[in-house]
C-alpha cells in the first residue's frame, strides 16, 4: 500500500503560507501582488483552468485581472496587450493560457512577456537560467513535484529519475530541476525504444505523457515513488468496467472522471509513494503559480528603487545609435517611476482619508462622553 | 575494434565549408565575420585555447581581435569592455574565455555579451532556446558532438544516451540536444548512486567529466558508440607503464600528454566508434565556435537593414547635439516631476504624522474621561 501524496492538502498549506506574506506585504509595503491572464477563445477547459486560477488569487489576497480576447484577434493585438501589462505597475504576474489558436505565434506571445513577470516560466530567459541553477521563475508543474516531494520528506540526491515526457512546460524543466537537486534523470519519450527498461529502475517515476492507463503494474520497481502528472477525462462509454464501478459517483454525477497517466489500481499496491488524479499534482500548479507570482512582486519592488538612479548614469558619453536605442528604455523608466510615486500618493491620501475618520470617530466618543458626564 | 571518429578530418571538413561561405559573404555582401576574445590573467591553459581560437578564425578568413585583461581588472571593466564589443559593428562574436579569476562575476559577465554575439551558447537566453528547441547559438562542444555523430551517419532517434557530467557548458546543453534529436538521455554525475548501471545500457555514451580512466571496460555495452569530451593532461611521473608506452613520444618531446576520461586502450574493442583524446572532440569545438561566429554574422546582418529602419524613423533627420538637448529637456522635466512628487509624499507623510499624534490625544482624552466617568 502506497502512501497517496495529498496535492489538496499540501497545496493549501503553501497557499496559507502565501496569505500571511500578502498580508505582510500590504501592511508593510502597501503592495498588492497582481496577476494578469490572457485568454483568448473560447476553450471550455482553458475557461475552467482560468477560473480557477483567479480564483485562487482571490483566497491568498491578489488582485487579479482576466482580459478575454476574441478568436479571432491577431498576434499583435495580443502583443500590445502584454505590451501594456507589462508596464502597469499593479501586475506583477502575466500568464498566457495555453492552447493558443493556431494562426497565432506562440512562441512569439510568450517570449513578449517581460521575463520578471513570466510567472509560467515559459520565457527563454527563464529557462536558461533554470540550466544554469540560478534565481529564476520556474514552470509551475515540474516546481510542485519538486516541492510536493520535498515536503513529503522525499529525498532526490543521488536517486535516479524517470521521466515520461519531454515536453517544454514539464518534461524537460523537471529534469533540469532534478539535476539542480543532485537527482539522476532520464527523459523519455514517444521514440523511447524501450520505455519499460527506463521506467523500472525508477526510484522515482514522474509521467506526463498524457496517455491514460500508460504506466502498468510491470513496469514500476518495487518501492518505488509515482508522480503522475496526467489528466485524462475519460466519458462513461470509453471506460471499462473496472473504472465504472470506480469512479461511479463521478459518472453519475457527470458522465466523466479524471485519470491519470498510471493505472493507479495496479500500481499503487507496489508504489511506496503515489499522486491521485484528481488531487495531486494538480492542485500544487496552482499553488505554485501563485507562488511564482508573489515571489515576482516581490522581486519587482525590491529592483525598483535603485533603477532610475543607475539609468540617469548611463546618459553621457553614448554614440547616436545608442541613444536612439536607449532612449524609449530611459524615458520609459522614468515614467514608471512617476507612476510609482503617484500610485504612493495616492495610498497615502487613502491612510489619510482613514485617519480622518478615526479622529471625527474619537472627536464624537470625546462629545459623547462629555455630554454623558455633564448630565451626571 | 571500433572505427575512431576523426575530429581532425571532420573539423577540417567543416572548415572548409566554412571558408567557402566566408568568401561569398565578404563577395556579395561586403562582410567578414568578427570574433573577439577577452582573456584575463595569466592562466596558461587559456593562453593556448585563445591562441589556438583565433588561428582557427585566420585559417576560415574571419577577422579577429584579442583583449587581453590584467588578472587585477574589475568585473565593471570586463562589463565595459563587453559593452564596447556589443555595440562594435565589425564584430560578430564575442567570447570570454573561462575560466576568470575568482574575484569575477563569471554569471554577470556571460550574461552581459548579447545573445546575438554570445558565440559559445552560454547566455541564459541562448540556453533557454535551446530547451524550447528554437534557433539559437548551441554551445560548441555538444554541437561538435552531435555534428561529428550525424557526419558519421550514427542515428540518435531512440537510442539511449548517457551522459557523465552535468555541467551548464556540456552535459546540460548535450542531453537537450539529444532530446531536440528524439534520442533519450540520462544524465550521471558524481552522485549518481551507481555509474555502471547507466552506463552499461547505453548506445551511446558522451563522458565529460574530467576524471582520466573513469569509463572501464566493464561499463560500456558491446557495440556502443563512446564520445570522450575529457581532456586530462598527464605527466611523465604520473603515468602508469601502459601509458609511458603508448604515448612515448609525447612523453620525450613534451614531458606529458593528453588522454581523455575514458580508458582508450581497453574500452575501444567493445566499442563500435570512439573518439580519440586528443583529436576527437577538442578540435571538433573551435570548428563550431567559428560555425556559431558564422551563424551570428549572418543573422545580425539580416536583423540589420530592418532594424535601423525602424529606429530612425522620426529621428533620423535630428544631429546628435540636437537629441542630446531634446533628451536633457526631457529628462530634466522628468525629474523635476519626480522631485514635485517626492515634496508632495514628503507633505502627505508630514501629515499622517500630525494626524496621528491628534488620534493619541484623542485617544487619551477619551481614557481619561472613561477613568473620570467611572470613579463617578
């Protein structure tokens, strides 16, 4: 009997932990961690994935913002919208939801996204600097397994890794994230020409492959730790009768269930650690995401303060090509400066708005007190 | 015995190929690809690499400029330096040798060269395209080995490939090569709980750890194909008799030699190829730095003639005295802006502060008149 490794419950812990800090931030900083999404279309799962991650903002205190665009908006438009979001000074986090349309160039999309606001961890930049072991914004799946299984005391130095799915957003980032934690990866794939000799001396499998009922019984070591980072919605007539009976209420109740990559029945009794799906690896995206997001507002504010004075410095001495270059740079930072202190301002006209009324609340206790003790 | 992979032959292949392009580029379009090195100190090994770098440039025909730096140079002055390269129209490429003395930001400095310059693949950004499998500068040693595998028709799709070593400059950027190339990689490094199970089932294996006499016969599989990336330099006193022998010469002329992490003399009949040490990968990689400059050259020329269009634009009729006043006008207005904001917080602060001392008063007005009405 494995041990289910609860994403729910883990994931609400960190989101506790986010709470407190937005609190503090406020408090101390008068800043408001804000995430920016995008999306475009009308997706029916992307809607569902969106919703729940301004939903999830909205339990740890961010402000967030969903800006819907048409299908059949073009690659610019929605640039010039990312344009905007990243100049605002109140978002912090811009995440794109993907799938994109296909007339639309994605790669283009997520590379306009400024790499300090990347909150996905899709830009290059970040990536790079995943490679590279440094301070970066990390894709939110590969950073929750790595955080599920830290806090699950599971330990990744020395262990060898298998990981089913090389893709950009899980595959490759986890294992750069495996190395980063002194584990031993092997990344398959769809051309691995044998999947079962990679996946059997796991010491720690993660699959992401997408294919339901693709990891068997046979094909997990005994002992093993099995993250399975697959969501599959199966209907009721394409499950068997084994899944019916299981997941009876979901079918009843929705005509559909959740599975993941690994035929969890059979493999859970070898695993000695296991993520379900639903309620594993799922839930710590999110949890993530909202991480990332406040680890970027945090980041943003603290580079703030000394920008300006640095890019004052830079104005002598420079040829005409390099002033033609830097000049939008310049000004532009100056005027986010402007917008700072304004948005400064503005928070302390509010304190002080309040402070009127506690005085005009205090001065009619003082009355009141007066009047009560004059009439004894 | 295994057919040794000539990295001589082929480097000069690539050469050549190299040559022909440089000599239509400098026909058609008037220009010769530049490289610049920056060397820092004394570091004698490095002093050879750069020598050896920039006679490779002269043989292909690309120009190339070597700065040479004091060991006691600041990281503000390598940063200067690169900032004058960026910027430098005959220069294409930029390379910094490694490694820099101690007391030098090496991520500051390799992150400061352009991406569009970095020529040995090493800025974030390049690594991070390189992981999206995007066009991007590759770092020359795993480009040499997955150039030097496909000019001897090896095929990568499915096969397993370990790679020993995990550093940012090979094992990383050579497992998402291998990935990019539909093989599957694993990656080992020192501690990976057991070496030999992962060697042992690899097609194909890339060893880049430095560590001489590390792969033994009895980790590699029958047949497979073994690329040494080592290259350790032994002395007479620190050779064993097998090795005084083989390499006698080298050792009457030069005191010592060179020999890779792979132990060549046993490990060789199993294998179907190998590269020797020295003469595999070592040349392998200037052929593909020069490939990079070339790539470079190519794609900033393209850029160019769009870019200087777009820039100029309303500018371009303005003297530089002319932008510069424009400029300081603007600026000036900037700050003087700031600085009206800052005076406006400044008041707003000075304001709180009153207000609050006016809320204690009140506050311990409304006390003592408690006190007062209670003791009535």
């Amino acid at each position: 009997m494995a041990k289910l490794i609860d994403g729910d419950r883990i994931s609400e812990e960190i989101k506790d932990e986010i709470r407190k800090e937005v609190e503090r931030l406020k408090e101390e900083e008068g800043v408001v961690p804000g995430l920016a999404t995008i999306l475009v279309g009308e997706n029916p799962a992307s809607k569902v994935y969106v919703n729940r991650k301004h939903k999830a903002c909205e339990e740890v205190g961010f402000k967030s913002e969903q800006i819907k665009m048409d299908e059949s908006v073009t690659t610019d438009d929605i640039l010039l919208e990312i344009e905007r979001l990243n100049t605002r000074k109140d978002i912090h986090g811009i995440l794109v939801q993907l799938p994109l349309p296909k007339h639309i160039d994605r790669r283009k999309v997520l590379e306009a996204i400024s790499p300090d606001k990347d909150v996905d961890g899709f830009h290059p930049i970040n990536m790079g600097k995943l490679l590279a072991n440094n301070e970066a914004l990390v894709p939110a799946t590969p950073a929750g397994i790595v955080e599920m299984l830290k806090r699950e005391d599971i330990s990744l130095k020395g262990k060898d890794v298998t990981i089913v799915g090389h893709s950009e957003i899980v595959g490759k980032p986890c294992a750069l994230l495996m190395l980063n934690e002194w584990a031993t990866p092997t990344i398959c794939h769809i051309e691995t020409k044998d999947l079962k000799v990679h996946t059997l001396k796991a010491d720690i499998l993660i699959v992401a492959a997408g294919v339901p009922y693709l990891i068997k019984e046979d094909m997990v070591k005994e002992g093993a730790v099995v993250i399975d980072v697959g969501i599959n919605r199966i209907t009721k007539d394409q499950a068997n009768e084994e899944l019916l009976e299981w997941r009876k209420e979901d079918f009843e109740k929705k005509g559909a269930t959740l599975i993941g990559d690994v035929d969890f029945l059979r493999v859970e009794p070898k695993a000695s650690y296991i993520t379900p799906v639903p309620g594993g690896v799922g839930p710590m995206t999110i949890a993530m995401l909202l991480s990332n997001t406040l680890k970027a507002a945090k980041n943003i504010m603290r580079r703030e303060a000394s920008k300006v004075k640095e890019c004052y410095g830079e104005l002598k001495d420079m040829t005409k090509d390099e002033m033609i270059e830097n000049l939008d740079k310049m000004v532009g930072e100056l005027f986010d400066k402007i917008n700072v202190l304004q948005s400064e301002i503005d928070g302390l006209r509010r304190d002080i708005e309040e402070k009127e009324k506690t005085i005009k609340a205090l001065k009619s206790s003082v009355k009141s007190l007066d009047d009560k003790f004059e009439r004894v």
